[in-house]
C-alpha cells in the first residue's frame, strides 16, 4: 500500500490509469471530457472499460461515452461491416447526484486506488487531494468485489436514478461474489 497527498496527482495518476491493457474500472463524480474520450479510446484497443459517474456536470463527457457505443456509419449512413462495439459499459447517475461520492479506480486487476481525486483536471492538477493505491492482489480482489457492489447498488435504484448500457454478466457476478 501506498499514499499520496498533495496537489499534481495527475501525471502519475494518468500515467497508471491510462496504461491500463486488460481492464479499467472507474468509478468517479468528475469526468472531464478529456478523459471520457480517453476512456472510449482504450476500449477501441481492447482494454474493458467500467464506468460510474453521474450527469451532473458532465453532460459532455457523458454523451463521448454514449456515442461511443452507436455503430459508426459509412457515406449512406449504414453501419460499417467492421465495427465492433467496443468492451465499454457505463452507469450514469440520472438524478441526485450528491449519492455518488466513490472515486475508485481499478487498472488491469493488479492495482486499485481509492481517495478523494476525481477524473478531471482541476482535481488531478489543482487540487490538494489524498489516494491510497493497492498493490496485493487480495486487496485489489476485494476492491473489484466492491466495485461490483456498488454497480448492483446503484442498478438496484432503479431506471429514474441511474442508466446503464449494460450489466456486468451474470455469471461474471457469481464467479466474483461466490
């Protein structure tokens, strides 16, 4: 386990996040558009993409993550014979947004970080923010689980609170939970 408090989190943080190449599971209030269409980047490379966040304020953000999941079209507007939706799942919080306060980052099962930075640039670079990052497989384990926990949680809500492109699979949801 490691900690960190200050201000310039950022490009270690980006760095660690961004290099994901297996999985990305994200779970933030704050998501600038910049890092949206990081997001969606690396799940057109393959990488599986998870993100909560919520509407508020990131209205921008959320339709690059959106529109990301629309098949792109040719000159006739029909659907390309080579897309591929990309491994990208999101769950926006519709309405009350002060019930989402989790910043948890998950990157390839192998690192976890949890604090107080959320994925925009004023909190990676301005502000003074605190992150603990876990290294040991069993704490990121447990961590994963929780983030599965959380997305359930928040499915639990209901269609006025939240919107999801999809759920995690069942059996991905048995085989983490069991």
């Amino acid at each position: 386990m490691r900690t960190y408090i200050g201000r310039s989190l950022g490009t270690f943080l980006e760095l660690m996040i961004f290099s994901a190449n297996k999985l990305l599971w994200i779970s933030s209030p704050s998501l600038s558009p910049k890092y949206a269409q990081k997001l969606v980047d690396l799940a057109k490379k393959g990488v599986d993409i998870k993100v909560i966040t919520s509407v508020y304020k990131n209205e921008e953000s959320v339709n690059i993550i959106k529109n990301s999941l629309k098949p792109e079209r040719n000159a006739r507007g029909e659907i390309k014979r080579d897309w591929v939706s990309p491994p990208l799942d999101y769950l926006i919080l519709k309405k009350n947004s002060s019930i989402q306060k989790v910043k948890m980052y998950i990157v390839d099962g192998k690192q976890a970080i949890i604090g107080s930075l959320g994925l925009a640039e004023q909190e990676l670079y301005n502000s003074i923010e605190h992150i603990v990052i876990l290294d040991d497989p069993r704490d990121v384990e447990k961590l994963m689980d929780d983030f599965i926990a959380l997305w359930k949680l928040y499915v639990g809500l209901g269609d006025d609170f939240m919107e999801c492109s999809r759920s995690f699979p069942s059996k991905f949801f048995v085989s983490r939970i069991t």
